[in-house]
C-alpha cells in the first residue's frame, strides 16, 4: 500500500488528504495530519469521495444519443474516442457553418473552479471556436463580487479577506461556515478560527435570517435579518459611524477618493429609517456600527446569501467602505490581500471604463466574460445560441426556471455535455464525454490565489491513473480541437500545466519544488497588511473609489428597492436557501454515505409561528407558490429561521433522472422553479441571479 499526498477538491478549503492506493486503486481517503495548514482537517464529503470515484453510475465512456431529445428517458450508445471526437467535431462545423461561429455557446460550472488545468483549457478552446455566448456558475454564485471590486479597487482579483488571527471582531454575513466551509477566503477548520476569535475576548457576528449551525456560544451570535436587506443595515452602519466622527478621517483621506459621495449615499438610509425594513432595531444597528468601529482590528466577510439577493454589488461595494472607513481595510485585524505565490488582483483590471453594451434583450455586460446565466433560455429562444457546450455544470437544477430551460435546451441543434455524472441536463445531450474526477488528474490550487489567510501552494499528481475512458478535460478540448482541424496541445509535447508553472516563477518556485516538498506543498508567507493598498489597489494612486460609476448606476434602484421593501405586508413570506452537510449543489446525491435518515429529500423549512398562523401541521405536503413558479413540499418545522422567512435546499429534483440509480429514488424538489429567470431577474450591475428574498405564498395541498 503506497500512501499519496493529494487534496480535495469539493469546496474551497481544498482539504488535504492522503491517498492509500493499492494496485492503482484508491482503497481509502485519510486526512493528512502533516500538512502544514490543515493539519489534518477534512470533513466527511471529501473522505468519502472514493465512493464517488467508484460509483457504477458515473460517465466511463463517450456516449452518442441514439433517440429524441423529447424523449422522456434518453439513451445513448457507447463510441470510442475517435468516433466521439468526429463527430462533435462534424456538429460544431455544421452548426457553425449554418450558423455563423458564435452560435456555439458555453456554461461553464462550478467545479471547474477546482480544476485548474480543465477551467484554462475550457477557456480557450471557447476563444478557439469563437464563443462569444458564454454562461456559467459565477452569476448564480459571485459575480456581484467580482463587478464591484472591479469598480472600487480597479480590479476584479481584489477581494479583501479578514485577518482571522489578529481580529477582534468579525461581522460574517450571508455565510455559514460550518456547513460550507466559507467562500471566498481558502481557510482550513473555519469553526477553528471562529472559536478562537471569541476564545481571546473577540466579538463574531453573524448576520443572517436564520440561526445558523455556525452561531455558537463559543463561536459568535446571529443578527437574525429580513433577507435581501443587508445592504441598508451596512449603508447605517456607515452613516452611523460617520454621523458619530467615529470613521477615521486619516485613513480616508490617504487611500481613497470620492468619500463625500459615500457619505451622502450613506445618510439617505440613518438607522431610525431602515430598522424596519433590515428588520432589528435602530438601537441594535448602532450597536453594531459602534461595535465594529471601536474593535482593536474588524473585519467583515460576506457571502452568498447576501450576492443572491438583489443589490449584491452594492452590498460588497459598502462591505469594502466599512472596513475602509473604520480603517481597518489593509490593516492587521481588518481585512488583507494575501497574494500568494502570484498577485493575481495585477491582472484583473478591467478592459474599458464602461463595460455595458446594447444587446436585443437591452443594456447587458460580462462579467468574466459570462453573460447573465439568467438569460440563457432567452439566447436559445432568440436563436442567438444554437449549441451548447457543457462542462462540469448542471444548469438545469442550478438555475432559475427549470421547465424555460427544459424547453429551450430540448429545442438547441447540438449539445455537449462534459461530465462525471449523467447530469440532469445530459437529458439533452448529443454527446456526453465521460471526466476524470480529482483523484484520476494533477492539479495545483490556484484558485485560491488572494484568498487563503494562510497562504500556501499545493501540487498534487494524478492519485491513480483515470477509470474506464475517463479523460481530463484539457485532454477533451484538445482532442476536439485536433478534430476541429486546429492546432491543439496534443500536437507537440505541451504541458497543460505549464502556465501555472510559469506564474510560480513569480515566487521562484516550480512544479518540480512542490513535487519534492512534504504533503507537496511549501508554505507561503502570510499576508503582509502594506501589500494591500501598495500591490493590491489597482487604481491610479492606489486609492479605492468610494463612488465608482458603476455604484452610482445603481444608487436610484437601491431607493426603489428601499421603498418597495418598506411597505410591503408584514404577511410576505420570504424564500432563502439551505445548504446542508449531506449535498453539494446538485451533485453528490448518489452517494450512498451522503444518504442519512434526516437527509433524504428537501423539505419546506417554516417557523412553528408561521405554521400556525396559516394553520399547517408538521410533515403535511404544502403547495408554495411563486409569481415564477411553484412546487409541491414537505413541511418541515424549524425555529431557527426568522418568522416571514421559508428556506429549501437547492440542488435537488432528480425524479426524472433515473441514470442516477440512488439520487433518483430520493428526488426532492427542484426549489429554483419559484426563482425568477430573464430581463428583470438579475443584478444589472453584475449579473448575478436573484436567488434569496423570493416573497413565495405557502397553502396546504388538499
Ligand atoms: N455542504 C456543502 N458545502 C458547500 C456547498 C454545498 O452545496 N454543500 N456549496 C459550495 C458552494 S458552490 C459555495 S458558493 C459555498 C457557499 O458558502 P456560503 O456562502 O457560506 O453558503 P451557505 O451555507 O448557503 O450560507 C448562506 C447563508 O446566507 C443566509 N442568507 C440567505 N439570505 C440572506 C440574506 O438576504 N442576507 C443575509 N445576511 N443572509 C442570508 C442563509 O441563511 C445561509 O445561512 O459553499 C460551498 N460548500
Ligand atoms: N436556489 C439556489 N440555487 C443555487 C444556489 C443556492 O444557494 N440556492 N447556489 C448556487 C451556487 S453557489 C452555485 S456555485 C451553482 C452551481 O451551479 P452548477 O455548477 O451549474 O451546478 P453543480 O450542481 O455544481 O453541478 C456541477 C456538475 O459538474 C459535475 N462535475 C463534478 N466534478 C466534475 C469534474 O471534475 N469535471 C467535470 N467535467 N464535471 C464535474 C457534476 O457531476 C455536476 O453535474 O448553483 C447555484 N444554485
Ligand atoms: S471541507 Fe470541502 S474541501 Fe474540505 S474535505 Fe470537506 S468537501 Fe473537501
Ligand atoms: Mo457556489
């Protein structure tokens, strides 16, 4: 038995682990206690994974359709390589011939985040054939980040982390660490550092409609919120503490520009007049604009719940003047760029000082270059996207308006499916090339770059070598190009990785050195609070834009949506999001170690308040109800939810999956037939899906 240093590559700590293999099987997964920064943290997703690595329904081999995409249950039929390579290759040059050569869009999906040398490779090979339809994960996720910190630091690789070790107080918003392990910072053991911030007489708040697993008392309190309001709570927070002299003019005056509009944005929305409407009292916001401005070293981090709702932008944009304000931005205790072996926030500025264009569907832009996934269905319906190609993404459980997406993928002449399950959306496939997981492909955590409070650079080589015909995606895209008839890197001795190898130039390291090093990973300095404003600020000056004309764009809306939300009726019932320990998004619902007896499907999540007042029993089935949709669920009674407030997992809805033998026979329900989808149904300043705050009518099913 030979035991091989690797890392997992589910979520975003990235946990090391160490491979026991025998006859190039992997027999077991160990957390790998010598690693230098986990130290043997691992959680039983990525332990488990040799379950998955073994599943007997994954994707072994190419697969070609045999019948219609109508088609209740598609069937395909086994090619090799060469045939599948033909062929697709024949398809894109037909569609794109009859077409023109953007007609081939792509949705390009999360895990492609963990995939260094897969994400690159997708990359180009859609500039290689003339994408320029392009969706993906990133606008139901972050997008909204990225945009503003475009915005405010001139670079969309910025994205301040907190100094866990040396603050005094965290305000986390939007986030739940403990089941999610955090996004946004790559940090191993998060509960860890949540318990030792309150261990030395530190303050976490975590702001959130709900009280979460994470709030403990040894791990911070909950600020139970109305959702889809956080952006007024940190606009009072902000005039709270300048209307007291409170911020540091000092610290202002030297890093930034165009306070004064910050400040005038801010008095629109005092603490008196948003209480109502972030739903906690005035008193209780000035406490945490007083708290957070007195802390010897504060830090926020926001997340998710807070990028779905409707003001994403604005809400990361006034994270980031909070902790400039209070001077705790570039600070040690406050929030710090950490470079890592690459300052990747010197390569994110953006390529035009306005970057809306018209379109048919009206103004729109990129953000990474992806259009709103939101407006996916629309480009198939318009005739704009006539093939698709996907690669490690499941838009059709992922995004909003299942039974709109249905349609219109059923309705595209090619679709390409690159994945290690029979997805949900491979229902549409032509074709369905069969992915290496992370134990079958070599990778380096690059993704994590500016993100890790502890920075370090890990190699890892394929554990064993791929199952069946499974191939790295680098491998498929350059296969298809070779097909295509274009020069591709299977045509020399090219390295996928070689890029990366390139960027660790930068540290005077290489792939050879993580190769040689224990658990093959070197251990980066930590960040360095100077390199914030000196390396990381990409404006000229290295002055942050407190007012930036993308914010600006977006101040009459934020009103708007402040007024809407004042007087809607205190009856509305607001849907949120779940995650739980026993799915990742809509993936890992085949996996028999995931399948717990409380965990089998996605119940409605209602407070016993809200039970009662609309007369509904434990356990019934309701029907809940959108302006967008509706589906018909379980009753689940929690009173860790804000009373208004309903929660559902998403992920799940795989009734019509039958592929996937397990997950199939515990469905669920796809919660994302209640999201908005279209015009209208994203941030227009990021793109980014509405996905939290969605005011749903619960009624027992009769
Ligand atoms: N077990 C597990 N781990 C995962 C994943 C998974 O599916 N399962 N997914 C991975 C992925 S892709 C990501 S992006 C990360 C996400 O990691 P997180 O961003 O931490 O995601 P969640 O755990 O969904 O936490 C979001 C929180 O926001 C709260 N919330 C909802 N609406 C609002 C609001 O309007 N305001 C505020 N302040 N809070 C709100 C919710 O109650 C919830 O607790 O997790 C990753 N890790
Ligand atoms: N209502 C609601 N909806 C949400 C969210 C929410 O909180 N609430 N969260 C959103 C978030 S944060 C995200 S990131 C998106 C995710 O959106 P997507 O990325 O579209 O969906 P996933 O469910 O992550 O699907 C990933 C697919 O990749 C496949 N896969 C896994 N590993 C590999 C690999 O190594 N190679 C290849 N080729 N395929 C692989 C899986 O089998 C799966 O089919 O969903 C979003 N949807
Ligand atoms: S926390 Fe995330 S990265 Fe770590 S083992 Fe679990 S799933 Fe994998
Ligand atoms: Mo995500």
């Amino acid at each position: 038995m030979k035991s091989v240093p690797t890392y997992c590559r589910i979520c975003e700590p990235q946990c090391a682990l160490v491979a026991q293999v025998e006859d190039e099987q992997v027999v077991k997964l160990l957390p790998d206690k010598s690693h230098p920064v986990h130290k043997g943290f691992a959680c039983h997703k990525g332990l488990n994974f040799v379950e998955l690595h073994n599943d007997p329904d994954r994707n072994n081999h190419p697969q070609a359709r045999r019948n219609d995409k109508n088609a209740a249950a598609p069937e395909f039929d086994r090619v090799s390589w060469d045939q599948a390579a033909a062929a697709v290759a024949e398809r894109i040059t037909a569609l794109q011939d009859n077409y023109g050569s953007d007609s081939l869009g792509f949705y390009i999906g999360n895990p492609s985040a963990f995939n260094s040398t897969g994400r690159e490779a997708a990359r180009s090979f859609a500039r290689a054939v003339g994408a320029r339809y392009m969706f993906g994960s990133g606008t139901q996720d972050c997008s909204n980040k990225f945009a503003a910190s475009e915005a405010v630091f001139g670079t969309a690789n910025l994205h301040p982390i907190p100094d866990y070790k040396h603050t005094q107080y965290l305000l986390s918003l939007g986030s739940n660490p403990k089941i999610s392990h955090v996004s946004f910072v790559h940090m191993t053991n998060p509960m860890g550092a949540l318990r030792d911030i309150v261990a030395r007489g530190g303050t976490v708040k975590h702001i959130n409609p709900r009280k979460i697993e994470s709030a403990t008392p040894a791990t911070g309190d909950v600020v139970q919120v109305k959702p889809d309001a956080d952006v007024y709570l940190l606009a009072a927070m902000i005039h709270e503490i300048h209307a007291a002299g409170r911020h540091d003019t000092a610290w202002v005056e030297a890093h930034s520009t165009n306070a004064d509009a910050l400040w005038e944005f801010a008095a629109q929305f005092p603490a008196d007049r948003v209480a109502p409407v972030v739903g906690i009292s005035a008193a209780d916001i000035r406490q945490l604009a007083h708290e957070f401005a007195a802390a010897d070293g504060a830090s926020v981090h926001m997340s998710t719940g807070v990028n779905m709702g409707r003001q994403g932008t604005l809400a990361y944009w006034l994270v980031q003047m909070l902790s400039l304000v209070t001077g705790n931005l570039g600070k040690r205790g406050g929030n710090l760029y950490s470079p890592g072996y690459f300052p990747a926030a010197t390569v994110g500025k953006p390529k035009s000082d306005n970057p809306f264009f018209e379109t048919e569907f009206g103004e729109l832009r990129r953000i990474a270059g992806s259009l709103p996934g939101n407006l996916l269905a629309e480009h198939i319906e318009a005739g704009l996207v006539r093939g698709l190609v996907v690669m490690s993404g499941n838009p059709l459980l992922s995004m909003a308006g299942e039974t709109r997406l249905a349609e219109a993928l059923a309705k595209l002449d090619f679709v390409l499916v690159i994945d290690i399950y029979p997805s949900a959306t491979s229902r549409f496939a032509d074709f369905i090339l069969p992915a290496t997981d992370w134990l079958e492909r070599p990778d380096v955590n690059s993704v994590s770059l500016g993100f890790q409070p502890e920075p370090y650079v890990q190699y890892t080589e394929a554990v064993v070598p791929p199952r069946f015909e499974r191939k790295p995606e680098w491998w498929i895209f350059a296969r298809l190009q070779q097909a295509l008839g274009m020069p591709s890197i299977l045509d020399g001795n090219a390295d996928p990785m070689a890029k990366i190898d390139r960027q660790l130039e930068a540290s005077d390291l290489n792939l050879d050195a993580l190769n040689a090093a224990p658990s093959h990973t070197i251990r980066l300095p930590d960040p360095d609070p100077d390199v914030f404003f000196e390396l990381g600020v990409q404006h000229e000056g290295s002055r942050v834009n407190c007012w930036p004309a993308l914010i600006e764009r977006g101040a009459a809306r934020c009103t708007e949506l402040f007024n809407e939300l004042a007087a809607e009726s205190v009856d509305t019932l607001k849907l949120i999001s779940l995650r739980t320990n026993y799915m990742v998004n809509s993936w890992m619902h085949n996996l028999p170690a995931l399948k717990r007896e409380h965990a089998l499907d996605n119940p409605l999540h209602i407070h016993p308040e809200d039970m009662s007042r609309l007369e509904l029993a434990d356990g019934t089935e309701v029907s809940v109800a959108s302006d967008h949709g509706r589906v018909i669920a379980r009753v689940h009674a929690d009173e860790t939810l804000r009373p208004g407030v309903v929660a559902m997992t998403h992920g799940w809805g795989h009734g019509n999956n039958q592929r996937l033998s397990l997950a199939s026979n515990h469905p669920g329900t796809n919660v994302n037939a209640l999201l908005p989808t279209g015009m209208g149904s994203f941030d227009p300043l990021s793109n980014m899906s509405f996905m939290t705050g969605i005011p749903v009518q619960v009624t027992a099913e009769v």
